[in-house]
C-alpha cells in the first residue's frame, strides 16, 4: 500500500487528527536529510499507513523484525512490564513526527520495550526488507542510520533517566520490605518483653509493680529492641522526634494545656468539700509514692516512654502504613503501648490507651518530642498524686 502524499479523497481514509504530521511534512524529517529527492520518494512510496486504536498494542519487547514506524497522529508510550509486582516503567511519551523502532532498526536487536497507544493514531511503517530490496537499498538505510544517530541518543538518554528512576524504585521497594521485616520483629519481641513482665516478674519477682525499680527493669529490657531496631533501620534522630524544628512551639502548647488544667484542678478541690478529697485509708493507698526522687526519675522515664512510643512506633506505623492524615498510627500505638501497661491492671490499660491517644495526636501537631514528653510527664504526676488523696 504506498502512501497517498496528496492526502486526497481517493485515498479511502478519513483526515488525520488537526494536531497530525501531514504528508507534505514527511519529507522535512531529519530521517530523510541526507536522502535525495528520488531516495525518499522511494522510501515513501514504501510506506504503510496503520490506524491503531488507544489501549492497542503497536509493539511488543523482545520481537525481531526491524521496521520503522513514523508517527503521524496520536499519542503512545514505549514502556517496560513491571515485576515483582512493581507498576510497570514508562519510557516517556510519543507524538506526531516521532521515530520508533529505531534501535531495532540500527542493530537488528530485538525489540528493547514495548509500545502502546494512548489515543487513537495513525503511523507510517517503513518495512526493513522492502527498503533493502530497493535499488542500492543497503546505502539508503545507511544513510537513514545515520541520520538516526542524534534521535537516538536522546532517546537512550530518557530511557535510562527512566529505566535508573524505575530500578531506584524497586531498590526501595525491597528495602522497604525488609525494613517492614525488622519491624515486625521488633514489634513481636516488645509484646514478649511486656508478658514477661506481666506473668513472671510482676507475679513472682517484685511485690509493688509501682516501684521506680520495677518500671526502670521494664523500660530497660524495652530499650534493648528498641536500640537494635533504630541501629539496623538506621533512623536518624529527627525521624524519631529529637529536632529544633516545632521545639518551641510544642513546648509552648503542652505548657499551656498543663497550665490549663491546673487551674482546672485547683478550681475542683477549692469548691469540693474536704471531706470528699480524704480517702478512708491514705496510708494504704497503692500507687505511687509521690517525693522527689519520684518526680526526678519520673521525668527521664516519660522522656524515654515517649521517645519509644511516639517517635520509634507511631513514626514506624506512619511510615510503613504510608499513614499521611496518622489516625491509624495513632491508633495502633496506642493499643501497643496500652498492651505494655498490663503488669499494672487493667484499669492503667484503658487509662494509657486514651492518654496515648492524646499524646498521639499532640505529637502529630509539631512531631517534636519535647512538648508530648512534658504532657505526659505532668499528667503521670498529676494522675500519680489523685491516687494519693
């Protein structure tokens, strides 16, 4: 079938698209610079025009025939399948007056990708064979080749921007799925930390689980897959909370609400009757003492409880559940830190799981340990002291 370079009715094809390459504009392609006049109208007259529809496929990677295709009209895509089940790499985009094929073309390698339309084209094929089999074809597709050369390189340039954007991908895919792996086992061995602590030390070693000894035991065994976890993920300090950025601010606010409900405190036990604010029994109220040796170690523990629960753990869940609003991470900190709490009762497990709610939630604000760590230091204090009355 040779290409009707008249573009007239008679060629039985409705127009090409406003946006196409018209015939006339064929013979401008630097493909036929170094051509004669007589040379190109030889590979013209060759020309197959080919209609594919969007979502068609025009080639396949791996075939062997070297034809070259001229687009006229429309739009496609070179792209390689994505494995491991990784979306597949797209190679860029190609318009009207673009060459494919032309590595196949150069070297008679199968094809290095595939190619799909993305909306209904028209293409010229120029057949390898039907070209060689011109009078003094071999010199014509060398000139052609050479005229190739520069289209090539440019081509070879966006594909491996894009083959290297798509093997960085993948590269993170994997390290990704491994970091995951690190993760479950250091959420795993924190569950056994806690029921340890739980069913043999809380039970059987120490007699009140509200000693700073006993605490500090816990903290310590949590820290040692905690320590390992942030070693073999290697998250730097900023990622876990410890940062200038929201410093500030987040120390402002959680000064603000403890202020807050300072007054609010001192405005209930003002107006209370005293008799309501004396227990039966104070000296055999279980809890914590409150002095200041409690106050002191208290301090560094929220800071230590924080920097696990929200900067390693909810940071983690964030980041593996790709969690932008945080709800879910919040969330699934929340049950895990409560869980931790077991050794002290079911009723601490219920008051930690909404404390660590808001203690979650108020980390996301600036992500800044500084200003949760205070939060929760005061309202451990504060929650330690209401036991006492």
């Amino acid at each position: 079938m040779h290409l009707d370079t008249s573009r007239s009715e008679a060629s039985g094809s409705p127009d090409i698209a406003p946006n196409s390459l018209s015939a006339s504009d064929l013979k401008t392609l630097g493909l036929f610079h170094s051509l004669t006049n007589e040379d190109r109208e030889s590979v013209l007259s060759l020309a197959e025009p080919l209609r594919r529809s969007a979502g068609s496929i025009l080639l396949k990677k791996g075939e062997s025939d070297r034809d070259l295709y001229i687009v006229l009209s429309g739009t496609l895509v070179p792209f390689l399948t994505g494995k491991n089940g990784l979306d597949e790499v797209v190679l860029g985009t190609i318009g009207p007056g673009s060459i494919i094929g032309e590595f196949a073309f150069l070297d008679a390698a199968p094809r290095s990708a595939s190619v799909r339309v993305t909306s209904d084209c028209e293409v010229l094929r120029l057949p390898y064979e039907a070209l060689r089999a011109l009078p003094d074809g071999d010199r014509i597709i060398g000139d052609m080749k050479g005229a190739l050369a520069s289209q090539v390189v440019q081509r070879t340039r966006n594909t491996n921007e894009a083959v290297v954007a798509g093997l960085e991908k993948e590269l993170e895919h994997q390290q990704r799925q491994n970091e995951f792996g690190h993760f479950l086992i250091y959420t795993i061995s924190i569950f056994l930390v806690a029921m340890v602590l739980f069913y043999v030390v809380a039970e059987d070693v120490v007699e009140d689980v509200y000693e700073a000894r006993f605490a500090w035991q816990g903290l310590l065994m949590l820290a040692l897959p905690s320590l390992i976890t942030i070693r073999l993920l290697n998250i730097p300090l900023n990622q876990l909370g410890i940062r200038k950025k929201g410093l500030w601010s987040s120390l402002r606010e959680a000064s603000l609400i403890c202020l807050g409900l300072t007054l609010v405190a001192g405005l209930v036990i003002f107006f209370l009757p005293a008799s309501d604010l004396q227990g039966e029994d104070t000296a055999a109220a279980e809890g914590a003492t409150v002095d200041t040796w409690f106050l002191f170690h208290y301090f560094f523990h929220s800071i230590f409880q924080e920097l696990g629960a929200r900067g390693l753990i909810q940071g983690l869940f964030r980041r593996f559940l790709d969690d932008r609003t945080g709800h879910r991470s919040v969330f699934l900190t929340s049950v895990v830190f409560s869980v931790l709490h077991l050794a002290f009762g079911l009723d601490a497990v219920l008051v930690t799981f909404f404390g660590s709610l808001a203690f979650g939630y108020f980390y996301l604000r600036s992500g800044n340990l500084a200003g949760v760590s205070l939060l929760h230091y005061y309202l451990g204090c504060a929650a330690s002291i209401m036991v006492l009355l």
